[in-house]
C-alpha cells in the first residue's frame, strides 16, 4: 500500500525553473537549427543540379545527338523568368525546344520556395561527344537566407561545385570572386 505522506510530486516552482531552463536552451538552438535547414536545402538543390548536368551528359553521348538542360516553368520549353521545373531533352533539330513529347528524358521538380536557381546562359547543351557546348556555364543556387552556392560546367561538360578558396565561408567561382546571394 503506497503511504500518501511519503509521496512527492512536482512543484509549481520545480516546473517553472524547468520551463525556463527549456526556453532558453530552445532560444540558444533554433537559430542555428535554421541555418542547418537551408544549408541542407541549398545542398539538395545543388546535388540535384549535378545529377542533371551528369544526366543530360550520358543521355547526349548515348544518343549521338544534343541534349539541352534548361530551367523552366512548363513541360515544353525553356524560361527562366520563375523556374520551378528543370527540363532535359533531346534537341536533335537545335530549335532549342523539345519538338514532341517524345524528346523529353526528364523533368525535375525544383519544389523549394526559399531557394532561387538561375543559369548564366538560356540553357546548357550537350554535344554528342559529351562536351558543352559553348562556354563554362554557372549555375547559382541561393537561399532567402543568403546561403548559396554555385555549380561550375566546364566546357568538357564536367559539372563542379564552386569551393570557399580564402576560407571566409562564402564559395567563389575563381579566387576572388565570392557568391553573391
């Protein structure tokens, strides 16, 4: 039989020292605990940009023809104005435009609303030896937060993330030229 005179529970005070203690441990946490969120979503983005350079890259070679990258708002054609897809497909004609349904291998869902993607160029294109066609290109990846980073292709068509070269935490494309987000 329990005896009710030996019994404790928690006080009043007991409860309110340890609601503070947690409210200011959770004051200390979240604020880092968002940069980790939007250093993940940033890192999502670009790994997911990556696997497309790479994508398109095999499916030109495969092929024996060109294959473009671009950023888009629709399932048919390239427009960077608010992208929100990213669309690869074969360009055999060089319209720069999917001409059926059939030409498109992929389109990828870029679902993040914190997270802005432009392109330096309209559209990155593969060649069918798996070179780019044209330039290095840069793809910029930026959070609301001002985290970001950048995904260099170079004209062998080889994607690269950009890397913090002077150790300020912000990556640069070349030394000297940090990402500004």
């Amino acid at each position: 039989m329990i005896n009710l005179n030996q019994a404790r529970g928690v006080t009043l005070l007991e409860l309110l020292i340890t609601l503070a203690i947690a409210t200011a441990l959770m004051t200390a946490v979240v604020p880092g605990f968002s940069n980790v969120i939007a250093n993940t979503q940033v890192e999502t983005a670009t790994d997911k940009l990556i696997r497309a350079a790479f994508l398109a890259r095999t499916e030109s070679i495969k092929r024996g023809q060109r294959v473009i990258t671009c950023l888009s708002n629709t399932d048919t054609a390239c427009d960077s104005s608010s992208p929100a897809k990213l669309l690869i497909f074969a360009d055999p004609d060089r319209s720069g435009a999917p001409t059926s349904p059939a030409d498109i291998i992929r389109t990828l869902e870029l679902k993040e609303p914190a997270i802005t993607i432009t392109y330096n160029r309209p559209f990155l294109a593969y060649l069918p030896t798996g070179h780019a066609a044209g330039t290095n290109g840069t793809f910029t990846v930026c959070h609301t937060s001002g985290i970001g980073n950048m995904i260099i292709i170079s004209t062998l068509g080889r994607p690269r993330k950009a890397i913090d070269y002077d150790g300020d935490g912000i990556v640069e494309k070349t030394p000297g030229k940090p990402l500004n987000c």
